[in-house]
C-alpha cells in the first residue's frame, strides 16, 4: 500500500474493478457502487473529463494525433481515436502517456474524498487498473472476464464491426494476463444476468467485514 492510501476510515474497503472491454466490469461496478455504503469512481469518466475542451490533456491529444479528431464543438472525438489507437499499439501508448498522468490524480483525489465522507465500499472502476497504477491504492483487485466468443458477441451487439471487435479483443491481451495476475477474485460474466448478480454479491460478502455495511433498504 502507497503513502497516499492508507490515510482513511478503518472499515472503508477499496474494490478495484478491471477487465477487458465488452465483459461487463461496468454493470458490476455500477452495482457495487449502488450497494449502502459504496461509491463509484470511475476511471472512464474521469478520462473523458481531462480531455474536455479547455483541457490541457485536450491539447496535448490534438497536437499529437491531428485536428481531424477534433469535433466542431471543440471535443474530443474519441470514437473516431479509438478505432485508431486500438489498431495501433504505439499510437495508444502515446495516448495513455498523455491521458493517464492527468487520470490519476483525479482517481485519488476521489478516493480520498470518499474516504473522508465515511464511504464503505470504494469501487475503482478501471480497465487499465494495474497499467495505471491505480492497484496500489486498492485492497482488492477483481477482475470481471467472459468468454472470447461472448466478449465478442457483446461488442458486435454494441455497433462494432467483427473485425473492430477484434482489434480491440488482440489489443488488450496483455492487459488481460497482468489483471489475471494481479487479481484478488475473478469474476466471469459468461452466464446470464442472474448468475453475474449472484456471484457479484457473494465476492462483495466475503471482501467485506462483517457489520461494516448499514442494511439495505
């Protein structure tokens, strides 16, 4: 544990939520984060805030990848960047070298909020979670995976095309092996909603200490 995370509520537990893209980590997340006691952060968000217009992250994307991934309002068109980066693992290192300085700070700041507003259950919902640097400030790391096939599936149904859903399923393997290793508990999404449901609030029990939560209403 970093200096900056150990400076808050002796019950308070922070839950690191990560995972490939199209596995459901968000529908977990938002369902901790929804339980008495817990707070959502989630990293996704927060990235979409440093790049708004007047950013200076904002400006830093533009001068590297080109004006063309300016809208005409002013920000950022990131569906247009993503397919970019997912196709070219260079081009995303340099967006992540750009991005997730300006990411963390915020994350941290959130946490340390939450904390300080008596928050249980702290959800840090992040794909790059451990890339980032953000598992350190976590007592536990849970990764939320699915079947290739499902994972798939997922991403068409979301409007990607199979071979968008490609890219971006090869561009994230390694992220795939180092949350796997770093994982506290996984959780695989493969089964129907119930059966996600089920096993979300099991993992929540048993991170959590007993009598820590108020009731649910």
């Amino acid at each position: 544990m970093t200096a900056d995370t150990h400076d808050r509520p002796r019950r308070t537990r922070r839950i690191g939520i990560t995972g490939p893209i199209g596995c459901g980590k968000s529908t977990v997340s938002r369902w901790l984060g929804k339980r008495p006691g817990g707070v959502l952060i989630d990293a996704d968000r927060v990235a979409r805030d440093v790049v708004a217009p007047g950013e200076p992250a904002l400006e830093a994307v533009i001068s590297r990848f080109g004006e063309t991934f300016r809208r005409p309002d002013g920000s950022l068109d990131r569906a247009s960047l993503g397919r970019l980066v997912f196709a070219d693992p260079d081009a995303l290192r340099d967006l992540e070298a750009i991005v997730h300085p300006a990411v963390r700070p915020r994350i941290l700041a959130a946490i340390d909020q939450a904390g300080r507003d008596g928050a249980v259950a702290i959800v840090i919902e992040a794909i790059k979670l451990v890339e980032g640097g953000l598992a350190d400030a976590c007592d536990e790391i849970w990764m939320v995976t699915c079947e290739p096939e499902t994972q798939r599936v997922r991403l068409i149904g979301r409007g990607s095309t199979d071979a968008d859903a490609s890219a971006r399923m090869a561009a994230q393997a390694e992220l795939v092996d180092r949350a796997r290793a770093a994982a506290t508990r996984v959780i695989d999404t493969s089964g129907d909603l119930a059966t996600t449901r089920r096993l979300t609030d099991e993992a929540f029990a048993a991170a959590i200490e007993p009598g820590a939560l108020p009731p649910e209403r």
